[in-house]
C-alpha cells in the first residue's frame, strides 16, 4: 500500500501518459488502417500494392524494432526535433494500423459485393461508395477485432516507457530503481492496466449493442 | 450449330445509344463473350435471352463497366467508356442498372435510398430529392414503404423500389440483369408490370431475362446468345414463330413446351 500512496501522483502522471498514448495511438491507427483498407480493396492498383506493403511490413516487424527506428533512426535522417511523445505515437500508431486494416477488410469482406456494385451503378465513386454503403455496413463485424487491438495496443505502450515516455511502464521502472517491493509495484501497475483495458472492453461492449440496435 | 447472319434493322447512327463493337472478354479459360457486335437505338428494348452461362448477364454488366473487356469498345451515347474513375463515375449515373439480387443498400430506407444518388451525385437539394423519390416509388406503387428498411419488404417490392432508385437518376439507358430470377412466382407481374409501364414510355432498355411473355409483349428486338455469341437478333414475332437458327428452336423447344 505505502507504493501507492507514497508516490500517488508519479502513478497518477504514469496512468495518464498510458492512457493519452494509447487514445492518440488508437485514433491514428483508426485512420491509417480505414485509408489503407481502402487501398487494399481499391481498384487502382499501385493504391493497392501500397496497402499490402503497409501491412506486411509493419504488421510482420517486432514492435520494439519500430522503436527503434522510430526513436534513433528517423531523428537522425528525417526529423531531428520530434517530442517523444509523438515519436511513440507514430511507432504505436502505425503499427497498429496494419492490424485494424486488416479487421477493417475483413469487415469490407462481409459486405455482399452488389452492395459496392449497386453503389457504382449510380455512380458514386469508388471512395464515395465505400463511405457512404460498404464501410457504414462493415463496421458491425469490424467491432468486435477492433476492441481486441486496442487492448493489444494498450499493453504495448509499454514499450514506449522503456524509451523514456512517462507512462505505467516507466513508473514501474522508477518505482523499483527506488528499492520498493517489486511485487507490490508489478500489482499497482497490473491494476492500473486492468483499468484501461476494461474500459476499452465496456465502450466495445455497448457500441456492439447501439450497432446492433440501429439495424 | 448453325450461324445465321444476323439482319440489322439499318438506323441513322445518331440515334445509336448503345454500341458493342467486337468486344471479348475471357473469365480464365472460357471465351465469355466471343466478338459481340450490338447497337441499341434510343428509345429501344432490346431482350436478351439465351441458355444459363451463354454470357447474356456479362454482356449486360459489360455496358456500365461493372464487368471490364479484353479487346472491342463500347460506347453510349457517342463517348466510349472510360477507365476506373471520376469520368466512369459520372457516365455510370447515366446508365441505370437493376440487378438479380436488388442489392438495395440494407443500412437506408428505401427513400433514403431513392435519395442517395440525386444528392451525393447529381447534388439536388434533399427536400427536392426526397419530393421526386416519392414520385418515383408512388410510380412503382410501393410509396407507402418509404420509411422501411429493405429487409421488411417482399421481393417484389424491393425490386420495385430498385428500379425507383435507377429512374432517380434519370438515366439515358436501363439495364435490368434478370429482374424476375429472384422473385416467387406471384411477385413477377408486378414487376414486370413497371418495366412494361417504362418501356411504353419510351425508356431505352437492355434486359436480360428468362420471361418470354415479357419479351414478347414489350421488346422491339429479341438478341439470342448461346456460348458467348450473338446467335440470332430478330422482332419478337418473327424469332418465337420461326426462329432461324438451329440453336434457338433447340432453346426455345426446351422452354416453350411446358
């Protein structure tokens, strides 16, 4: 108990770091994975071959190389003032994009194809179509992968604290580099991750329900 | 099989709406559509009939493009279909096109989807929009189903108000790909009844179907396909009563003798 309370505020800093990360990691990733689904599906090929290598490449690369990439490689040859936060943001992000594309397709995938078809007979164009029939009909099937990535996601912030990011990780680090109990620290922590994931777990949990209902 | 030479009512070439010119297509090894010559006047209803897999629904979703060609051309009303994109886009709003299945999208209403293309294509008003789908599903006799979704109604219906959403558009030319194959028995009539109402209109259309009585009462011209080839075009009249090719008394001895 003294872990928690003597250092409430650093676990209140590090909670909130997780918490921000994985939101602006996920909304990213929503994004990029929607677009990039598009182009798998697209009927243009180079967008096509865009979007298998996207997702081949970075749903196929550890995470922590990303990292890497992300924290020593792109300052270096690309931007050299980046935040961390933003730098974690992209690797997080964009990783998790490649996931989220492909349960994005999957939900395409589910769409019978005269819904498209119908769609470009009255001539709506291709991105016209996708948003306004197949995606809107898509997302039924795409929630329930969707709340899976998120919480994959949310653990992999962790990563993140290992590069400096103020985040549970980090804390976790701090916390037993000051001689606290590590059982003690590891179940604080457990507890704070349990928190956020549950909360991705309800908020999927009643926008399966709206879905369902809207039908 | 016998090929006949196929005789050509001559029109001016002005009034050409719908012109194939030596068009193939291939699905892997099977020859799907083998040189396809086929003009569609304005104002024309043109039936399309023939056994299952002689390529009659390729040949018509070739027309908007939903299905690409490998060699030929194909133009409607002077301009030949471009690629993929915006300009396709815009000729497609154009062409409309009723499928076996209705593919009414499941998510709208059915106003709503009447609506959908006056507004996301041709940029009307919505309360314009919405005016002339009412029109347009009165017309159809299925106006008091607005607000439903397409899964409340029958197939009749459905169809019905697939056909509204195409004359939404305001099409030059509609493409019906097996209309009725879907539908019970006793939905038939009421759809076939709309096409027939459109056709007295003067609505240019290619249909694809399995109703000879439909094709006999409203086509101006029978096309028969067998195996990917245009084998015999004629009047109604004249191809159901004395059918010139060894193919279509073969085709029609099949279906006519029930």
């Amino acid at each position: 108990m003294d872990v928690l309370l003597d250092n409430l505020s650093l676990f209140r800093e590090g909670f909130y770091g997780t918490v921000k990360l994985t939101v602006v990691s996920a909304l990213v990733a929503i994004v990029v994975g929607v677009v990039i689904a598009g182009c798998r599906v697209s009927p243009v090929l180079p967008l096509r071959i865009f979007g298998t290598a996207w997702v081949t490449l970075l749903r196929n690369t550890p995470l922590t190389l990303l990292f890497l990439v992300a924290f020593f490689i792109v300052p270096k040859v690309l931007y050299p003032d980046l935040d961390s936060f933003v730098l974690a943001v992209a690797a997080c992000g964009f990783y998790t994009s490649a996931f989220v594309a492909e349960a994005v397709r999957s939900g395409i995938n589910t769409v019978p194809l005269g819904q498209a078809e119908a769609a470009r007979a009255i001539g709506l164009t291709f991105a016209q179509s996708m948003r306004l029939v197949v995606l809107p009909q898509a997302t039924r099937n795409v929630v329930p992968p969707l709340s899976s990535i998120f919480i994959a996601l949310t653990k992999n912030t962790a990563i993140a604290g290992a590069f400096d990011n103020t985040d549970l990780f980090n804390v976790s680090k701090t916390l037993s580099n000051d001689g606290y109990d590590i059982v003690m620290i590891f179940i604080w922590i457990t507890l704070a991750y349990l928190i956020i994931t549950y909360a991705i777990n309800g908020l999927f949990r009643v926008l399966e329900h709206r879905l369902e209902v809207a039908r | 099989m016998t090929e006949v030479s196929v005789t050509k009512d001559a029109k001016p070439a002005a009034d050409d709406l719908v012109v194939l010119k030596g068009v193939n297509k291939h699905f892997g090894a099977l020859h799907v559509l083998q040189d396809i010559d086929l003009t569609i006047a304005r104002g024309e209803v043109v039936v399309v009939i023939g056994p299952s897999g002689s390529g009659k629904s390729t040949l018509c979703r070739t027309i908007n493009r939903l299905e690409t060609i490998d060699s030929g051309a194909i133009s409607i009303d002077g301009k030949p279909l471009p690629q993929e994109g915006k300009e396709l886009a815009k000729l497609r709003a154009d062409v409309g096109m009723v499928f076996q299945s209705f593919n009414l999208f499941a998510h709208k209403t059915v106003l709503e989807n009447v609506m959908l293309g006056q507004v996301k294509v041709r940029r009307t008003a919505k309360a314009e929009a919405e005016e002339k789908a009412r029109g347009l599903l009165d017309r159809v006799g299925v106006g008091s189903q607005a607000d439903k979704y397409p899964a409340q109604l029958s197939g009749g219906q459905q169809q019905r108000v697939a056909i509204a959403r195409a004359l939404a558009m305001g099409p030059k030319v509609m493409l019906f790909d097996e209309p009725t194959s879907a539908l019970d028995p006793e939905m038939i009539n009421e759809v076939l009844e709309v096409m027939q109402q459109l056709a007295r209109d003067g609505m240019t259309m290619v249909v694809v179907t399995h109703e000879m009585g439909f094709a006999r009462s409203a086509a101006n011209r029978v096309v028969f396909m067998a195996d990917g080839r245009i084998v015999e075009e004629a009047v109604p009249d004249q191809f159901f009563s004395n059918p010139r090719s060894d193919r279509a008394k073969d085709f029609l001895s099949k279906i006519l003798k029930h």
